[in-house]
C-alpha cells in the first residue's frame, strides 16, 4: 500500500470513528430519553391526580358552600314557623276533638282531621330533627 | 430533547428516529398540559 493509499484509508477509519462515536453518544441519550419518561411519568400520574382532587374538592365545597347558605338563610325563621304551626294545628285539632265529642262522632270523621292530625306529627317530627341537625360550623 | 435535537441533526436524520424522542416529547406536552391544568386548578379553600 503506497502512502497515498495508507492517507485514504486513514482518512475513512477517522470518519468512521466520528460515526461510531455519534452512535454511542445516541445509544446513551436515547437512554436517558427512556428512563426520564419512565420516572416523569409517574410525576405526571400524581399531577393529574392532583388536579383531579382539586376539582373534585372544589364542586363539593360549592355545593357545601350552597346549601350551607340556604341552612343560614332559612332554619331558623322555618323553625320558627313550624313552632307556630304546631301550636296553631293543637288549637285546632282539640277544637276538632270538643266538636266531635259534643256530636258524638270520632274526630276522623270530622274532614281535614286526619290530614292536619298527620301533618301534626310530621311537623313535630320535622322540629325534632331540625334542632338535632344544625350545622356543625359557620360559612 | 435539545440534545437529541442536535445529534440529530449531526447525524443526519430525523429526531423521531432516536428511540425515546416520540416518547419523551409526548411526555414533555402532558407534562406542560399538566403544569398548566395545576395553576388553574387549585384548592378554593383552605383545610
């Protein structure tokens, strides 16, 4: 082989090894593009679940927040009122029950008794769970 | 990504050609969708 010869294949040996090397260098970083995404992706798993519960959180809280001011808006002057329907439904259902006895018949049979006695005891009952369930804190 | 966009173009091909590009640059866009998603989308309140 003549040195001019020797000087080619020199030549193309040194090129070859830039090639090699640039492939090695690709190997590795095709590598390190593969494990970022593996461990990224679970950081990307947790980011969605975080945000999921943020949602989440937040249309509950409107929702709390909703009813919470219908609460503060109505118990009590519908407390109130409930008390002065019980009394006033007493007064007349025990006028009912002097009226029935005076005829001689059973209070049933007097109409709307027996719809006012049932709505007696669902108002009692309604009094009964309001003051047990208030709310537990202020918004 | 950077990186990969360089060797590359050193190399001459495309950079979906380098295994894991695809993959890294579909992670780099949910990623940014999920950093974006976050800042919009924090807790109303505090507990």
């Amino acid at each position: 082989m003549n040195k001019r010869e020797l000087s080619k294949v020199f030549s193309k040996l040194s090129r070859e090894e830039v090639n090699l090397e640039s492939h090695k260098v690709e190997l590795g970083l095709a590598q390190d593009l593969q494990n970022v995404a593996k461990t990224m992706s679970k950081t990307l798993d947790t980011a969605n679940k975080v945000v999921d519960a943020s949602i989440k959180v937040n249309v509950a809280l409107k929702k709390v927040e909703k009813d919470s001011m219908f609460y503060n808006k109505n118990a009590s002057i519908t407390y109130e009122k409930v008390t002065q329907d019980l009394k006033y439904l007493k007064i007349l259902m025990d006028k009912a029950s002097s009226m029935a006895k005076e005829l001689g018949v059973q209070e049933e049979n007097i109409d709307g008794y027996k719809k006012a006695s049932d709505l007696f005891l669902d108002l009692k009952n309604a009094a009964k769970r309001m003051t047990t369930n208030t709310l537990e804190f202020n918004i | 990504m950077d990186k990969a966009s360089s060797m590359a173009k050193e190399l001459g091909v495309q950079e979906e050609n380098i295994d894991g590009y695809k993959k890294a640059s579909d992670l780099f866009l949910d990623l940014k969708n999920a950093a974006k998603r976050m800042t919009t989308n924090t807790l109303e309140f505090n507990i």
